[in-house]
C-alpha cells in the first residue's frame, strides 16, 4: 500500500510542477515513457483534478 501513495505521491508532485530533482523527473520522465498503466494513472489523476477545479468553480459562481 505505502508503494502505491508513493506513486500518487509522485504523480500529484509532477502534475504541480514541484519535482524539483532531476532524477525524480528523470525517473517520472521514464516511466511515462515505458509504463502505460503508469502513462493511465497519471492521466486519470490529471482529469480528476481538473474536474475537481472545474467544479470549484462552478460552486463559487452558484453561491449568491
């Protein structure tokens, strides 16, 4: 289990911008390139947080 939140971890970390070490990009960078259910989490994770901030924004123009 503690695997797989290190992947989310890594994921959301690399989505933000904030993987600052090379070698972390570089490893990211890697598996992007040769892991495809790597290449899908990182897209799902991506969709959902856009959703998630599309939402967001919605609700703030709904509230009167």
């Amino acid at each position: 289990m503690k695997h797989q939140y290190e992947r989310t971890e890594l994921i959301s970390a690399y989505l933000d911008g904030e993987l600052h070490d090379a070698d972390e990009r570089a490893f990211v960078e890697h598996l992007l390139a040769t892991d495809s259910v790597f290449q899908r989490e990182v897209e799902l994770l991506g969709a959902l947080r856009t959703n998630i901030r599309n939402r967001t924004e919605q609700l703030k123009i709904a509230v009167p």
